[in-house]
C-alpha cells in the first residue's frame, strides 16, 4: 500500500509506492518493504544534519529547507523561490572575529551597522557617530502630484542645508522641508527657492568651471562678444519693443515693425559728406521712397537683373525682348517658336498646310510686351523680332510662310507672294536643310 506523504501545513507532498524510492525532493523518500534501505536512511540523516553542505544549492528544495553554502560559508533557507541568508547581526562594541564575507556587526558603541567584505568591516550607516542629527540621509519627498522622488539630504544639527536629486520637482506638504519649496535636478541649498539668492548666507565657496545663471538670469540669454547669436525668438528694439529681429519657420529671417501708430520701417545711410539721408522706408504697403523723385533702384554700373510687377507705372527707357504679345487661349501647350493660327476648339492652333492664310502669329518666349496678361492662354507675338521654328534652309530677308509640317514656317524663296501668307521676314541665314529655328521679324511683308 502507498505512504502518502503530508507537509507540516497538511498539504500533500507526494505518494511514494510500495518497494520504491521516491526523489521529490533532496532526501530519498522510501517505500514500504524496500530492500536495503538503511543506508538511504541514513544518508537521509546526515543530509539534514550538515543540512545539505556544499557549494551548489540542492535542487528540489522546498520551502523552509536549510542549505549550508558552504563556498561562502552561510546558512541559507529557501523561501519557496530562492534560498536566502539567514544569519543576522553581531552587536558588540568591539569588532567580532571569525565573521564571513557579507556578516553584519553592529557597534553597540557607535550605534552603527557595518558589513564585513571578507577584509574589513565597511560601514553601512548611519554616517555620523557621537553627533547626533549630523548626516547624509536617503528620503523619500513627495511632490505635488503625488509622485516619489528619492533624495539625499545633508544634515547639520538636525536641519537640512541642502538636496541632492535626479530630478526636479515641486515638494508637496506630505514630505514638507523647511527651507525648500523647488528642488532642482542636482544641488539645491536651502532658502534659494526659484533659483534665487539665499537668505541665510549659504553659498558655494571655490572656483566654478562654469556657471547656469549670473545673477539670477540664465547664460543662455546672455549676448557673447565674439561670435553673438540670438535664438530663432530673436531680439526687440526701442523702449515700447518697436522693432523685433526674430526667424520664423526655421530658416526665415524676419525684420518687423511692432508698433501700432508706426506703419513704416526706414533706411538711412550717410551720404559721402557724412550726412544722414533716409532713402527708403517699407509700409504695411509696399516700398516707398524717402523723398518724391529723389532716388534710384539700381545704377548704370549696378543694375538689377529681373524686376517682376503686376502694373508698372512710368516710363521704361529699354526692353530685354523685342516682341509685342497677346494672350490667346489654345487647344494646345505649343513650345515657343510654334507658327499657330485662328481657328481649332479654342482661338489659335498651330498652322497644318503650306500658304494658310489664316496664319495669325508665332509663340511668343520672352515678349517685351504682353497685353492681356491675366488671361489663360499663350502669348502670340503679333510684331517684332521673335524666334520661329522654319524647316529647311533660308537665307536672311526672305519671307516667311506656313509650310505643310505643323506649327513651322519655310522661306518663300522668289516666288510671288501673296500678303495674306506672310508670317515675317528671316533675319538671319539657316544653311541646314533640317528644321532648326531662326530669328525673324514678325509683321513685315
């Protein structure tokens, strides 16, 4: 018949069968009339009795099972998951002898724990010894969203004179700290709430390789003399903040007027006698001269490239191009140089047969005029030079026609002509018989 094996707690270890031996745990458990079982009993007994001595812990342990460590010298108990120390503490006012590695001692006369690393006996605390309320201590402070932070504090005679912490926070008043109210990421004296002066004389003494702030303002809102740099925030101007030099988008400067009663920022450079003359002003409308009728944009030696405008109103003396245009709407998005006349879905499409006499224009580049220039559509240049697109050779003068290839022109040669077929004449020669272009002029017979 089975022995059913029961733990002190009346829970069932296991059943152990007739003539077996049963290895739930570290001591053999023997079954009825099992042959030879002295010596396992016996064995069994002085298991408990070094109480599994060695330097591997016993595999099957159970709860409440005793190991001797016997490579570190310790009495162990396993706690259901792993074995644990169980030896305590020393207390003697004298170093006790004889100790391991990990044995506390604690100084009856000191009133302080310490730790022996196998050497020497290492001091766990408390720090201070015969000066009472004088130490570093760890604390717990709670902040005012109920959130833990674990400090240091230093103690002098009972009072805090300042806290080491890796965070910064505000103490809420179920932790209070007399003399703190901020505590700041690293050192904080006491009294220097929000990063100000202390009241009560306590500062660093000694040499600081830097500093955060200088007298209360933050060095990164100080301007260095070599290499200044303002961040994308930038700087204002004036006693009302009139003007603000700032970046906005990350990578565009911006130079504002911020004053309601002003609506113009302007620009005054001394002339060559020294005297100052403001030249040109920006408004909220534009750009407008210092005076009527008094300054340039641009020189003779010093001009601008390209001056784009919705309106122009004046006199231009000179024109880049040399052509005079039209917008038209077109069935199609022909290059420039294209021969194109009235008629298809819209109001042009390019020329399709020799001699059309519908032929209206050519394809407009760069017009020096463009009338009706808001609308949708392609520029037609209607007179003055223009390239256009010709096959075949010409020779400069010749009249201009459409020619069977869509959208070209070919030269009349000597042949009688017939105003009405007359694109314009060549300006120049085209010694190749492939389509090329050349420059014509447009609107001459």
């Amino acid at each position: 018949m089975a022995y059913q094996i029961d733990r002190y707690n009346n829970t069932i270890l296991t059943n152990v069968q007739d003539g077996t031996i049963d290895n739930t745990t570290d001591i053999k458990l023997i079954g009825r009339n099992f042959s030879g079982y002295g010596e396992l009993q016996n064995e069994n007994f002085l298991y408990l009795l070094e109480n599994f001595s060695g330097a591997i812990e016993p595999p099957r342990a159970i709860s409440g099972q005793l190991w001797y460590d016997s490579g570190n010298g310790k009495i162990k108990f396993y706690d259901g998951t792993k074995f644990r120390t169980a030896s305590g503490a020393e207390a003697s006012p004298t170093q006790p002898s004889g100790q391991v590695r990990g044995d506390l001692w604690w100084n009856t006369s000191t009133e302080q724990l310490f730790s022996f690393n196998g050497s020497d006996h290492v001091l766990v605390g408390p720090l201070f010894a015969g000066f009472e309320n004088t130490q570093i201590i760890s604390a717990i402070l709670i902040d005012t969203q109920a959130v833990e932070h674990t400090v240091l504090q230093v103690v002098i005679g009972g009072d805090v004179v300042y806290i080491v912490s890796d965070s910064e926070f505000t103490i809420g008043s179920a932790t209070p700290v007399p003399g703190f109210t901020d505590v700041k990421k690293g050192l904080t004296l006491v009294n220097t709430n929000n990063l100000g002066v202390s009241g009560d004389g306590y500062v660093y003494w000694g040499s600081a390789s830097n500093a955060l702030r200088l007298g209360g303002v933050a060095a990164s809102d100080y301007l260095l003399k070599t290499n200044p740099n303002f961040p994308d925030s930038g700087f204002t101007v004036g006693d009302s903040n009139d003007l603000v030099v700032f970046v906005e988008n990350g990578n565009e400067p911006v130079l504002q007027n911020q004053v309601g009663n002003s609506n113009k920022i302007k620009f005054i450079c001394n002339n060559d006698v020294g005297n100052a003359i403001h030249s040109v002003a920006i408004t909220a409308e534009g750009i407008i001269p210092g005076a009527n009728n008094s300054f340039e944009i641009g020189a003779d030696a010093n001009r601008w490239n390209t001056v784009y405008a919705t309106t122009f109103n004046g006199v231009a003396t000179t024109a880049q191009y040399a052509d005079l245009a039209e917008v038209y709407s077109s069935d199609k998005d022909y290059e420039p140089g294209t021969v194109v006349k009235l008629g298809g879905d819209y109001e042009i499409t390019q020329t399709t047969s020799e001699f059309d006499t519908e032929v209206f224009g050519v394809i407009s580049e760069n017009p020096a005029y463009l009338m009706n220039s808001e609308a949708e559509g392609l520029p037609v240049a209607l007179t003055g030079r223009v390239k256009v697109k010709v096959m075949g050779k010409v020779k400069k003068g010749e009249r201009l026609v459409s020619s069977p290839t869509p959208g070209y022109a070919w030269a009349l040669g000597e042949d009688s002509y017939d105003a009405r077929y007359i694109i314009g004449r060549s300006l120049e020669n085209k010694e190749s018989g492939n389509s090329g272009t050349v420059e014509a002029v447009i609107g001459v017979k």
